[in-house]
C-alpha cells in the first residue's frame, strides 16, 4: 500500500501548520478559553473562508475540495498539536459525514452551509445510563402528524454552546437497548423546548447537558430511515473515533517534544537530565508510542471503507492502541516534569488533560479491546 500523501494532502498540513502557529499559541489559547464563550469565532470563520479548511473533507460538488477520512485526519492532528477546540469534529466529521452517508436535499442543503462555516454542528447521543452502548437510549421521538415530538436528556454534548443545529440519536421504536427502532435527526439547535445547561470540560473545551421538553421537529429532520439509524450512528462514530486517534497524535507529539527539550533544559548535579541514561530510554518509549500512534491512525482511516465488521475491528483496534499509548506519554511527561508539569502556566499540562480526555472518548482502550475481541472471535 502507498502511504504517502498527495500534494493537496501536504498542502493542506502546511497551510494549516502555518495559519496555526500564527494564530493559536498557547498564551493565546488560554485568553480565550477564559471568556464566557470559551472560543474566537474568528477562528472558525477564517478556517472556514480564508484557508477553505471545513470543505478539506467534502466533494468539490458540493464545494469542497474532494477529500475524505485521510483529510480530516491531517486536520485533526494539526488541532491536536495546538490543543484546538474549535468544532470540527462534530461539526465536519460526524455531521458532515452523516449528511455525506445519506445524501439527498439534507446534504445538499447543510454541507454548503458547514464549508462556508455558517453551521455548528453539535452530536447529542450519550445519555447518563448508555456508557459507550450506542443503542441505549431513553431519549424518544414520538410520531406526531408529519413530524416528531422530542423528549429526553442528552449528557457532555461538546460545542452545543456554539451550535446552529443539533445531530440528535432518539428511539423511535423498540425497547431501551434494541438495535431497531433508534433514528437520527438532525435539528435547529434553537427549537422551543431545547433547555441547555453549559460547563467548562477538564481540557478547556465547553460542553452540554441538553434537555429535550417536547420538542416538535419537523419531518424532514430525520436523516436516513426511520428506526433504521444506527448502522449509520456506528459508522460516523467510528469515523469520529479516527479522527480522534489523530488529535491524540498530534497531542502526544507535543508531550514528547515539550517532555525532551525540557530534559535538555533542566539540569541535576551539573549537566543536564537528557544525559541520564533511564531518561534517554524514556524518550525513546514516548517516541515510539507516538509513531505507533501514528501508524495505527493511518491504518484505522484507511479502513473506514470497508464492511462493517472489518472497519470496526480496524477502529476498535486503533483506538485500544492510542489510548493506550496517550495514557503512557501523558504519564511520563507529568513524571519527568515533576510538579511544576501539572500548573496552569505550562503547556504541557494542558496536552495532558486532553490525552486524558481522549483515552475515554468514543470508548476506552478496554472496551475497544472488547469490542475488537467479539467480533474477531465471532468471524
């Protein structure tokens, strides 16, 4: 197989690398994560009209310049890098790729509106009871005339402070955990009903409790078959799960370089820590996580095309493997920072609360090693 990129590919990186660096050093970061809206919507729009970065991953029909997974990928590990919380994920991977999985006048309406970063698009599917069991769900919508009513309560929605419109998972038939009967909707984050209660996360990103108080939507909402939804809920999910695995490279990237200048820097009995031979080995751990990392990313994304139970398996195992490997660079760039590693004032405390976070994002290394050994056992 050919793992190289495409020139586009390189470009892309390159603007983005460029744009990033100039405008989202960490002193820059943290002023904005300070304010009530807990972002620079300048940032997005510049993304979105300036660099034409939301429509990397969509066709050119549709204004986009033809990419896919590999593409929001390279984005994604660029955020990773700068500890981005710009909306992205919700908003390009999964809603984008929803829309671009069911097509028709919903894709054609919305996918414009994304790549000219006019839409926000948040993902409401956990529910306090559903762990990382997709199907789980209380949250219900009940047939009423042409359209649905809305009723339920959707748990740490990311970016739903900043949403346009809502990706919601409701049960539209069948019993708590039955795979039938689940649907997606995709709503004007605005309804009358839609009560929010925002917060601040651990790594400097907003999220949401929602709560749905009969909520009429309308017909057209609905993405895909009715009760029929979540083949597709499984497939953007996994989706979603890659491009995170290449957020979590670029994060451990930067704990590995932060962790190695800061070894050449400190200095115990005269000379510096790097000299030390149990920390040279310990450089070498985290750089090998960080390429493994890599390595496994690139292997899951290009496998998001096949069958399900292939892509499944392939993301189930990139995910085990990254978590895994955030959680042993995240630990040893604490360990060899010592205290002052873990102050607000230094950057690589910060990258450590989001490799946390992404250890359990999308399921962790232990029920993805799960999953992984169901359906491998099962073939």
């Amino acid at each position: 197989m050919d793992f190289t990129y495409t020139e586009t590919q390189d470009m892309i990186r390159d603007t983005l690398s460029r744009f990033l660096a100039d405008t989202y050093d960490f002193e820059t970061r943290q002023k904005f994560i300070a304010t009530d809206s807990g972002r620079d919507p300048a940032i997005w729009t510049a993304l979105a009209q300036e660099l034409g970065m939301l429509g990397a991953a969509f066709a050119e029909e549709h204004g986009g310049l033809g990419g896919g997974a590999l593409e929001n990928a390279i984005v994604m590990e660029e955020l990773g890098k700068v500890l981005g919380i710009e909306p992205y994920l919700p908003t390009v991977v999964i809603a984008g790729g929803a829309l671009k999985a069911v097509g028709g006048a919903q894709a054609e309406a919305m996918i414009p509106e994304i790549i000219a970063g006019n839409a926000i698009v948040a993902f409401a599917y956990a529910e306090p009871q559903g762990r990382y069991d997709l199907a789980n769900l209380k949250t219900a919508a009940k047939k009423d005339g042409a359209g649905y009513v809305l009723n339920g309560h959707k748990s740490v929605v990311y970016a739903a402070l900043w949403a346009s419109h809502l990706l919601v998972t409701a049960r539209t038939g069948g019993g708590q955990r039955d795979p039938d009967g689940v649907s997606l909707f995709l709503i004007d984050a605005k309804l009358p009903g839609i009560v929010r209660r925002d917060y601040p996360t651990v790594d400097g990103s907003r999220a949401s409790e929602i709560y749905f108080e009969n909520v009429a939507i309308p017909g057209d909402a609905l993405l895909g078959a009715e009760g029929a939804g979540l083949p597709l809920i499984e497939q953007i999910v996994d989706e979603a799960t890659v491009a995170v695995c290449a957020e979590a490279t670029g994060v451990m990237q930067k704990l590995h370089e932060g962790t190695l200048e800061y070894t050449q820097q400190r200095k115990q009995f005269g000379v510096p820590i790097a000299k030390f031979q149990v920390l040279q080995h310990r450089m070498v751990d985290m750089f090998m996580e960080v390429e493994q990392a890599r390595s496994m990313t690139i292997m899951g994304t290009l496998k998001l095309d096949l069958p399900a139970n292939e892509r499944m398996a392939a993301v189930s195992a990139c995910k085990a493997k990254v978590a895994r490997g955030a959680n042993f660079v995240g630990q040893n760039a604490i360990q060899t920072h010592g205290g002052i590693g873990i102050t607000q004032e230094l950057a690589i405390g910060h990258y450590f609360k989001r490799a946390t976070m992404i250890e359990g994002q999308f399921g962790s290394a232990d029920h993805h090693l799960g999953r992984y050994e169901r359906i491998v056992l099962a073939d």
